[in-house]
C-alpha cells in the first residue's frame, strides 16, 4: 500500500492506494540449484566408483529441471500451472473455486469439476490469488461482510400471573 498525502484548500488528507501487481509467480527458489550441484559433486567419487554408476548424475539433472520449470502464474486473465512435462491455461471466469487439501496444498476447480494441480501454490497464498484475479474468486481467510445493522431485539418481559 501506497500512502501519500493530498493537500487542497488548506487540509492535508492521507489517501492510502493499494497496489496490485500485474503477475504472481509461485515457484521454488532458484537457489535451490545449488542443493542439486552440491550432490552431484558429492555423488562423483561414488559416480566413478563401478561402471554404470554415472547414471547418479542423473538425479541432479531431474532436479534442476524440476525446480526451473514447475511454477504457477497468475495474472488478471488467466491461471497457467506448469508441471515437468506440461502446462495448464485456465482463465479466472473458467475457474469455479479453490480446493486445500490436507497438507495445505492448493487445486484448482473448473466449471466442469475437474481439479487442477497448482504448483507451489499454498493456503496462505489465496488471499493474493484473491487480489489478483480482480475479485473473481472470494478469498477465504477475510471475514465475511456483515450485514446491515440488526435491529436490537425487544427486550422480553414476562407477565406473571397472580
């Protein structure tokens, strides 16, 4: 939030702007490369021990893969979650709600009922989908609005018979 302070006709008045980025990326660190270079250099005594045991290389490989590509975008169109081997393109007016499940995890739900994996996305992160898809989708930890004023009830009062 932007905070900035307007002056007119002698009164300063605060005026607080909220800014909402144009993207959302969620994604695992890029630092976490270095994790997978750690254990390729670790693994390269055991890798050049026996024949055929260079095939080790290959968990780091997957790794840095991994952690580059699987991602989940969102901007004011459109929801894109991309996994190892593909990419999903929903749009905010296609999507119907979120599902968590038990590990906090976050999916997808479309008009059809089909559930979409959302890489990287976790519950705390709904109330930025929420702010990013322009109020398309309610977010779930804000508390619903109340109602009008409830007009106080009468108080009660008993007759007793004597």
């Amino acid at each position: 939030m932007v905070t900035t302070r307007v002056s007119g006709r002698g009164t300063i008045v605060d005026v607080t702007v909220q800014q909402v980025p144009s993207r959302l990326v969620f994604r695992i660190p890029a630092t976490a490369v270095l994790g997978a270079l750690l254990f390729a250099v670790t693994a390269t005594p055991f890798a050049w021990a026996a024949p055929g045991l260079y095939a080790v290389y290959a968990i780091p490989v997957f790794a840095i893969a991994w952690v580059l590509r699987v991602r989940t975008t969102a901007d004011r169109e459109k929801l894109v979650a991309r996994t190892l081997f593909g990419r999903h393109v929903v749009s905010w007016s296609d999507l119907r709600a979120f599902k968590v499940s038990e590990r906090s995890w976050v999916r997808a739900v479309d008009e059809a009922g089909k559930e979409l994996p959302l890489p990287n996305v976790r519950t705390r992160h709904l109330p930025a989908l929420s702010l990013i898809s322009g109020g398309r989708l309610d977010d779930p930890t804000e508390a619903p609005a109340q109602a009008e004023e409830e007009e106080p009830a009468e108080p009660r009062t008993e007759a007793k018979a004597e």
